[in-house]
C-alpha cells in the first residue's frame, strides 16, 4: 500500500511538472503572438514612412512569414492545450475552474494585445516610431472603453472568483511571493531608475516598460513557486 501511494505521489508531481511545462509554453505562445502584432504594427509603421501603397513581393513575404509564425504558435496553444485537458481527466472542480480561468485570461489578454497591435498597424503614419506606436498611439473611443471595461471591471471580477473558488493554499502562497518579489523589485527599480534619468545617465522612465517589468516578475516568481 505504501509503495503504490508513493507511485501515486510520484505521477501526480510527474503530472504537475509536465502540465507546468504546458502552461508555460501557451502563455510564451500566446506573448509571441502579440509580438509579431507588434511586429506587424512595425512593419506598416516602416512601410508608410517608405511612401506607403501596395506591397511589394518583399512585403508579401514578410507578412506570409508573418502568419506562419502566428499559425506556427496558434498551434502549439492548441497541442498543448489538448494535451493539458487530456492529462488532467481527474480534475477537481476546483482545479478544473483554476485552469479555464487561467486560459480565459490568457486568451482575453491576447484579445487586447492583438487588438491594440492591429490598431497601432492600421493607424501607422510616416512619422511614428514603432515603439512608441504600440504602446501609445491613438485607439478608436469605443475600442477605448470596451478594453478599459475589460481590463478594469471584468478582470478584477475574475480575479476574485479565482482567489475565492479556484486556488488552494499552495497556488495562493505563490501568488503571494509572486507579489513580494515584484513589490520590492518595484520599490528599489523605479525609484533607482528615476534617479539615474535626473543625472541624465539613463533614458526617461517609461511606465509600459515598469508595468512590464512588475507583471513578468510576479508571473515568473509565481510559476517558479507553483511548480518547482
């Protein structure tokens, strides 16, 4: 009886690393499918300061290598997902709603990176900077409203169904260091970085950048914690 426990023991935590595994590379598929938007909103950036019109053979093939890329990771999100479902059969409840929570969030994220690269592409004028157009060019008022309501109201409704019904003590404590080590790496780097610029060392503080950097550490802390 022992021994078969210990088996038992052994092929969940075999099981968690590998559905870790999963997870992991749908949410780097999924921040890689923004990144070619981002890319894309470049390149028309680019094309327009370039004097514009149709696109070359050049261009025809930059953005067919554009969509095999974004295929290429639709469908490592979907191998992946369905090995994930596969895998995990015997889900709780509890479990089962943690993961379709994790994997709404992800696609709803996706949504809106998408959605602003897109916009950044379509709006793309001689002068922009493709940096700069995809973190802060103009968005049509509604799209406007429909993201913030998104990202302000539907999200942190999500957020508390997931602290509240989704998440076991394991999963909650690294969400909790998670967010320490994003804090404190908060509190030291802004404040540091503000004050190298006023020295004039280092470029202006960018606030997508800090949001950034906050976000990817407490993801990375909280996956560490979760799974090693």
């Amino acid at each position: 009886m022992t021994n078969l426990a210990e088996a038992q023991m052994t092929d969940s935590d075999d099981m968690s690393q590998s559905n870790g595994r999963r997870i992991m590379w749908i949410i780097l598929a999924s921040l890689g499918i923004v990144m070619v938007a981002g890319a894309i909103a470049g390149y028309m950036a680019q094309h327009n300061e370039q004097g514009g019109g149709p696109l070359g053979t050049a261009g025809i093939v930059t953005f067919s290598v554009f969509a095999a890329l974004i295929g290429a990771l639709s469908y490592a999100i979907w191998t992946n997902s369905r090995k994930l479902r596969a895998d995990n059969e015997p889900l709780t409840k509890r479990e089962r709603l943690n993961r379709n929570i994790m994997f709404s969030c992800g696609l709803g994220g996706g949504v809106v990176g998408v959605t602003v690269a897109l916009n950044s592409a379509l709006t793309a004028s001689p002068a922009s900077d493709p940096i700069d157009l995809f973190v802060s060019s103009s968005i049509p008022p509604m799209v406007a409203l429909l993201l913030a309501f998104f990202w302000g109201i539907i999200m942190p409704v999500i957020a508390w169904v997931w602290h509240k019904r989704a998440i076991d003590e394991q999963e909650a404590s690294a969400y909790r260091d998670g967010g320490y080590y994003a804090a404190y790496a908060y509190l030291i780097g802004a404040p540091t970085w503000w004050l190298l610029w006023r020295g004039g060392l280092v470029p202006e503080p960018n606030g997508v950048a800090i949001f950034l950097l906050f976000t990817t550490i407490w993801s990375a802390v909280w996956y560490w914690k979760k799974y090693r």
